[in-house]
C-alpha cells in the first residue's frame, strides 16, 4: 500500500504537464503512487505520461473518453491504493518537495480523515485570506464554510470510499461540490500553515459553452441545496453570490433562444435558494430572470404600439393581398 496517491487528469495539457510530474516525482515521501488519467487528450500529453511512466515505476497512466475533470478524477480514485489520496492539476505544481510529506505526517499524527496546508499562487490573486492557513489546528467546517482549493488537502482513502464521496459527474463546478460533501461528512479537518499546493493556472473558465453553463447551474444548484440541508450560512451566501453574478452571466447568452435548458436549470437553482438562511426577501428574483421578464413586457409594448400595428397590418396586407 502506498501513503499517498496522487491523482492527476490530463487533457491537452502538452504544455504544462512535464513541470507538474517533474515536481510530483520529486517529492520527499517517496511511496507515493502517481495516477495520471488521460481524459482524451488530442495532443502529446499521454505519450508525455509514457514518456515519464517509463523512467518512474511509480507512474500509473489510464485513457478515457473526454468526460470533463470530474469523471477522471473519480476514474482515478477507483485504481487508487494508497491509505491518503491527493489531487493534483496537469497546470499546478508543488511549491517544494516536503509538501505531501508534511500533510501526511500531520494527518497520521493526528488522526485526521482530511489534513490541508496553505495554498500559493504565481499568478496576481485577488487577497484572499482563506487560502491560507495561519496556523497548525484542528478547524470545524461549520466554523470554515470555505468550497474551494480543494488541491491542498489529503483525503484518507477509506474515509472517501466509506462515504462514496465522488466528484459529480459536471464539466465545471465539480470541485466545490466534493470538498463541500467531504468536509461536510468529516465535520473537521487538521490544517498547518505550510504552503503544500502552487496554482500555475488561472483555474477560470476560458470558454462557456451551453453545456459548461448548465453544469455550473447544476452544481451551484447541489450545493445550495447542500448548504441548505445542513445550515450553512456562509457557505450558502458563497453559492448564491455566485449565482446571482458569475452563473447568471454565463447563463444570459443562451436564454434567449428556443432551447430552455437552460432557463429551466436557472429556475430550479434560483429555488434551491433558502432565503431564511441568507436574509433574502421571500419573493427574491434573480437578476437575470428580471432582465428576462423586462425583456418581454418591453416586447409585448413594444408589439402593442400603433406603428408596429400598421406595420403587421402592411405586411399581412402585401402577403396576402387583403
């Protein structure tokens, strides 16, 4: 059995890929065992894995058809063996070589199903004090209420699969979901404050497709009804600041067509929404609904105004001769 495995999804990551397994390879705890699932890629990342797994006996490499980050990293947790699982992005690095040694001597030392360090970024980031932890100790999530950097923690691997803790099956928004669920189910985690996970990439979303913006509503979705379900306050008002700005601009373009998935997903998340949880007025709308609803009734005055009136007339007059 290894102490840690570490799980890293690959898709047309050619570019960033070797720097990522250079620094996963080169960590101090050295029974580890490195999961790369290739999510098909349609570039050289998985001969890059053979490349690497060639060299490493520890480098364990499986292919896919594309399913997005979540289904891979699920795909890799079933083939893990190590007693702690980690995660790892194919555009992230470790930021030194003890990081996956100290969270698991903090975990064994102390028990702890879930054991996270601090996060670090090369890359201008707005200030946000959650991504670090100032010191070592045991913390409730009911105190934190905090969904995302999910790459920083360990995960006892008997713990996940006791629970069936599995990312949701969504091309963006799986993340917070898991971390929500798990943190949820351990109730605490143990954090020290050394930095143990460094973001390369800017982990935003580059294009939002139709089917990227419905799987964001669905997982904000799931997590309002989560956060709901256990009375998490904070954790609520993060999901629905979320969906009332990012989720709602992502959702806008595709309301306007003859295809209302969407729409249809941005009602069920709107009343996912627990506004005796968040102080919200009971009949709370959220924005886009209400340019929606504007949209229409200046269409419907628009439609009822004396030119456009003799302008139908005018062409129901040339299509048909009366």
């Amino acid at each position: 059995m290894y102490k840690i495995s570490v799980i890293i999804p690959v898709y047309n990551a050619e570019k960033t890929l070797p720097d990522t397994l250079k620094s996963t390879a080169a960590q101090s705890l050295s029974d580890i065992e490195i999961i790369c699932v290739d999510d098909g890629s349609t570039d050289q990342s998985f001969k890059i894995i053979k490349n690497w797994q060639a060299v490493h006996s520890n480098i364990r490499c499986v292919r896919q058809q594309n399913g997005g980050a979540g289904s891979a990293r699920n795909r890799g947790m079933d083939m893990a063996a190590g007693e702690y699982i980690a995660f790892m992005d194919a555009d992230d690095s470790y930021p030194n070589e003890h990081a996956l040694e100290t969270l698991y001597q903090a975990a064994e030392s102390q028990g702890a199903f879930i054991c996270g360090g601090s996060a670090v970024y090369d890359h201008p980031q707005p200030e946000d004090m959650n991504c670090v932890f100032s010191q070592e100790k045991l913390i409730k999530f009911s105190d934190y209420q905090y969904d995302t950097l999910f790459g920083r923690f360990i995960y006892n691997r008997e713990f996940i699969n006791c629970y069936q803790l599995r990312f949701p099956e969504l091309r963006i928004y799986e993340d917070p979901v898991f971390l929500s669920r798990v943190l949820i189910a351990a109730k605490t985690f143990y954090a020290v404050p050394d930095p143990v996970y460094c973001y390369h990439g800017t982990h935003q979303v580059q294009k939002m497709t139709r089917e990227k913006a419905g799987d964001y509503l669905t997982g904000l979705r799931m997590e309002l009804l989560l956060s709901s379900e256990h009375q998490l306050p904070k954790l609520h008002q993060i999901a629905f600041n979320r969906l009332a700005h990012e989720a709602c601009y992502y959702a806008e373009p595709f309301l306007y067509s003859d295809n209302y998935d969407i729409l249809a997903l941005l009602l069920k998340a709107e009343a996912a929404l627990d506004p005796s949880l968040i102080s919200l007025e009971e009949n709370y709308l959220l924005p886009t609904i209400v340019s929606l609803c504007h949209a229409a009734g200046n269409y419907m005055r628009l439609y009822r105004t004396v030119p456009v009136k003799f302008c139908r007339r005018l062409i129901k007059k040339l299509h048909t001769g009366f």
